[in-house]
C-alpha cells in the first residue's frame, strides 16, 4: 500500500502543503522539532512546504498562502482537541489526521475513558479529583497507588505518581497549573506498549521500558537511556489482540488518517487502554516513525502517506 505512492518518481498531487507547528500549548518545544521533520521530509521528494508558527492571526494569515492542505505537526490544546481542526474546516482546508469531534474527545481523557467503558472497551477505572477531594479515600479506592493526570493535555505533562494521601493532593494542585480537570487512575504495573495507526493498517506494536519513575516528558523525547523494542516481543496471538484493540480504540472515537493508541497491562496481563494520540510526535524518539520503519516505510514515505490520507 505505502509503496505504491511513488512509482516511476511519480509522486500524488498533494500541491502546496503549508505545516503548521509550534504554538503557544506546554507541548511547543516538540511541536517544533516534528514541524521541522516534517519540512525535511517534503523537501526529499521536492513538494512544496512551507513552515507556519501558530500565532493568533491564523485565520487571517492562512487564505494569503495559497495553501492546498495542511499538515498539522501541533501538539496539545489549541493543535490537537478539535479547536485547530474546526478552523481548518471553516476555511475549507484539506488537514491531516482526525475530524474535530474525534480530536476533542481523544484529547478529554476523562470523556474518552467514560465512552470505552460505554462501550465495554478495557480501561482502568479513574476518579476526579477536586479541591474538596478526600485524598486518603480516593487513594484507597484506587489501590493505594495512583497516576495523576491533567484530562487535556499530551506528553506526559502534568502526571504524577503517587503513593500518599499528602503525595495525591499535591499531585492533583500540580497538574491543576497545567488544565481545571484533573483524573488519577489506579498505577498500572506491567508493560506498556503503543500502536500506531495508518489509514487502516495498524504498525507493528512498540514494548517501552524505562529508567525514569514513569514514561515522563523526559524519557520520551530527551533520555538515550529508554528502551524501544519493535517488534514487541508479544506471541502472534497476542500481537492480534492488542492490534485489534488499538484500531477499536481508534475508531470509536472516530479517529482517522494516522494516530497513536497508548495501551498497558495490569497485573493479570490483561490490556488497558490509556489514550489515543491524533497527533503524535514525529521527532527523532517519535513512536509513530519507529513503527513505520518496521513495517518497511521509511519517514519520507510515512509523511507522504499521511498526507494522501487527508485528500
């Protein structure tokens, strides 16, 4: 399928692609280093790209570029909750990735872990903190040990592991800073594992071990000390499994084009979902790439494919 898109140097008409990245979201400094991937990647193959830094003016700026479709390399709110997105269809403009509902509730973890429980999809049960929160109860009913998590925000940022009532409270007032609705899960303990997804074919699954306490903003982007394994190591049964659940996942939200489904075990090994990503990271420790190349895409191809994706 990936293959076929260039042939004889033929490449798609994709026309005039404008990439837009950076921002102003807690996830900028990523942002920047996938738009600038992307741009590389475009220029290989000699397409038109230019590179937009998100700014305020957007709205204004974006018809004046005689643009044919958008890239979308912004990560966090404002680039991947669906705001971008309705922009982009108010303007008429082709993007890449989801549409603005599926964006919107793959960023709301809260809302997205409420419809896969509707739907009886795996994912570990949350509780809400609020200021009046009983932080002892709370860290009880959820097995005295729990992950904190800001609802709307990627990357890990924000997260905290806690094993205290004290450690719970002054999670929650941390990823507070970062969005007003805050969720803790009880602590996963076995492996962690991603899946990408292009079109309709899911990539090779990822296995991640780290040395940090938890897969931070550190581990990802920044440490040579995280170890990737693809292929994961699963038995082909269970590679099935997790492939299956992933596009599940993806489409329930009605997902499309490409994105990420972040997925653990609990301690019975049973598969939880933890989040859909509909733009992931396209940096050089991105997740997505790395199981591209294992499926025999190279980056330039990749990029291409996601592009095609959004005609």
């Amino acid at each position: 399928m990936v293959a076929s898109l260039i042939i004889n140097n033929q490449l798609p008409a994709l026309g005039r692609v404008g990439i837009l990245y950076g921002g102003n979201s807690s996830e900028r400094e990523i942002s920047l280093m996938s738009g600038e991937a992307v741009y590389t990647a475009l220029k290989n193959v000699d397409l038109e790209a230019i590179l937009i830094d998100v700014e305020d003016d957007l709205l204004k700026l974006l018809p004046t570029l005689d643009l044919d479709q958008i890239f979308i390399a912004l990560h966090g709110p404002g680039g991947e909750d669906g705001t971008l997105q309705g922009a982009l269809e108010y303007l008429q403009l082709p993007y890449t990735g989801s549409g603005v509902l599926a964006s919107s509730l793959a960023m709301d973890k809260r809302r997205c872990k409420q419809l896969w429980q509707g739907i009886q999809l795996p994912t570990a049960d949350f509780c809400l903190l609020e200021k009046n929160t009983d932080w002892a109860s709370v860290l009880h009913c959820l097995g005295n040990k729990a992950m904190v998590k800001p609802a709307n925000e990627g990357s890990s940022i924000g997260m905290s592991r806690v094993e205290t009532a004290s450690e719970l409270e002054t999670a929650w007032r941390f990823a507070n800073d970062f969005d007003a609705v805050v969720i803790a899960e009880p602590l996963l303990s076995g492996d962690e594992y991603t899946v990408a997804i292009l079109g309709d074919e899911v990539l090779p699954s990822i296995r991640i071990e780290t040395s940090e306490i938890f897969y931070d903003y550190q581990a990802k982007y920044f440490s040579d000390e995280t170890q990737y394994f693809c292929p994961s190591g699963l038995s082909e049964k269970r590679e099935g499994e997790l492939s299956d659940l992933a596009m599940k996942a993806f489409k329930s939200l009605g997902c499309s084009g490409w994105g990420r489904v972040d997925v653990m075990t609990d301690d019975k090994g049973r598969f939880q979902l933890l989040e859909v990503n509909t733009v992931p990271g396209l940096t050089s420790h991105s997740l997505v790439p790395m199981a591209a190349k294992a499926a025999g895409i190279d980056f330039e191809h990749l990029v291409l494919e996601i592009l095609r994706n959004s005609l």
